[in-house]
C-alpha cells in the first residue's frame, strides 16, 4: 500500500476504526510510534501520522508532517461507456483506475440491458483501494446518464470508437472525450449520430468485447 485512505486525514489527531483499524493493527501489525502514510483523495497533499495510541477497536494518530504530492497521468481521458454487466465494470474498474482514466460516464445504449443498476458506493471502493496500492492521488470521476444522445449534447469533441479505416493510433493525441459500446456495439440509429470525420478504430477485424476495447483504447491514449 502506497497510503491509507481516510476521509478525515488533514486534522491535527486521527483516529481510526472498523475496516481500517483490522488492516493497519490486526493485519499489517503496526505498534506505537510506526509512521504510516495517508490521503483524504480530497486534495493533493499526503499526510504522515504517527501512531500514538491502540485500544481493542480503535487506534489514534498525530500529524507530523504533510507536503502536497500530485501523481495521476498528464493526459485527461474521459470515456463514454455504454452500459454493460456491472460485475464487468467492478473487474476491470481498477485497471482503468491504474492508467491514469480520469472519467467515465455510464450511458444507457440502445442495446444496454436496463435493468443493470450501478453501485456507485461500490464502484468508490474499488477505486480507494487502486489509488492506495498504485499511489494515485485521486481517482476517476463517475457519473451516469440515460441516453446517447444526451451526452453528445453534453461534451464537444466526441471521438466514436467503431470499426474504421482511421486507426485509434493516428489520433490519440487528438481524442480527450470517446464512446465506448456495450455488448452488440451501436445501433444504427446510434450511428447516424456519429461525426464519421471521428470515428476511430483498432488494427484488427476482430470483434472485441466492450471491456477488452475500453482497455485497450485507454492504455492506447493514456501510456
């Protein structure tokens, strides 16, 4: 772990309990005077405590130092994602988290299936852990809306990616904002609202499930 995450670091004393206290005393055996490392993800800064006191359920720290330290990726990417299983979502959540992703918005597609529901609670946790273990200092941005066609109203500058002859390597300078499919890609009506001047695609003709493309597509841009 590259810090521990608690909502609360910032102020003078600390205290911790429940989930956090079972991982820093019961699991990782820090004693009295151990110097642990934490972030609030609220700001920027990382906060080092000093261990001072352990009871049965709680512990408490004092602040002894704290310095602003930013580390996430150079690059904004923000992906438009066309809902899919949320069991998918919470497998590779992580990873996109890990590259550097600074923002997804979920979307209803025609071919999403509308009864999935996303945890967004669930989805937060999975990306305070990512940040605690690969060091990032915040983590991505989520949000969700019911159409398409909503979103394109909302961002400018939307990149498609879909089968093409324009290769994703060509413009991944260019591309700050894409769309992503869900399983069965894009209906035709979804097409039709495509700029074709920005639709871009992989080297390859074969058919890749959401996930893989969502992935590839970002280390593409971001790394």
């Amino acid at each position: 772990m590259q810090f521990t995450f608690d909502i609360n670091c910032g102020d003078k004393f600390l205290e911790i309990s429940d989930d956090t206290y079972k991982y820093l005393i019961k699991a990782r055996r820090h004693k009295i005077n151990d110097e642990i490392y934490f972030r609030n993800l609220k700001d920027d800064f990382i906060y080092l405590y000093k261990l001072n006191d352990i009871n049965r359920r709680n512990a408490s720290f004092e602040l002894v130092s704290y310095e602003e330290k930013i580390i996430k990726n150079d690059n904004n990417l923000h992906l438009i994602w066309c809902l899919v299983d949320p069991k998918t979502i919470e497998k590779y959540l992580a990873s996109l988290n890990e590259l550097g992703l600074d923002k997804i918005t979920f979307v209803y597609c025609e071919f999403s299936q509308k009864n999935f529901k996303v945890n967004f609670e669930k989805l937060e946790k999975i990306l305070i852990n990512s940040s605690s273990q690969c060091g990032r200092s915040n983590i991505i941005k989520l949000e969700i809306r019911n159409s398409l066609y909503e979103v394109l109203k909302e961002n400018d500058d939307v990149y498609f990616l879909d089968f093409s002859k324009t290769s994703i390597d060509e413009k991944k300078t260019d591309i700050k904002t894409l769309v992503i499919g869900c399983e069965g890609g894009f209906s035709q009506d979804e097409r039709l609202a495509f700029n074709k001047d920005k639709i871009v695609g992989f080297k390859s003709n074969i058919i890749l499930r959401s996930e893989t493309a969502i992935l590839s597509a970002a280390a593409k841009i971001l790394i």
